[in-house]
C-alpha cells in the first residue's frame, strides 16, 4: 500500500510528459505550416511551368 502511496506523491514523471506535449505541439504545427506551405510552393512551379510553356 505504501508503493501506491509514494507513486502518487512522485511528480518526477510530469515534467517529462509535459515537456513531451510541448514538443509534440511544436511537431503537430511544423507539420501543418510546411504541409501550407509545400500547397503554395506547387501551385507557383505550376504556374511558372505552364508560363514557361506557352511561351
């Protein structure tokens, strides 16, 4: 019963886990900007492309 006890009291744990949410946050908005950005990216080598080839 005194395992359980201690376990509870230990907070060691969290400042790992919140700073696994921290870089999972991070991980989740790099994704979403670059996934934006490669979108826009495609779009103007599209256009640049179909420029270029009525020229």
């Amino acid at each position: 019963m005194t395992f359980f006890k201690n376990l509870m009291k230990d907070n060691e744990g969290a400042t790992a886990i919140e700073y696994g949410l921290i870089a999972a946050l991070i991980a989740v908005a790099a994704i979403s900007a670059m996934s934006g950005l490669g979108n826009q990216l495609s779009n103007t080598f599209g256009k640049v492309s179909s420029d270029m080839a009525s020229v």
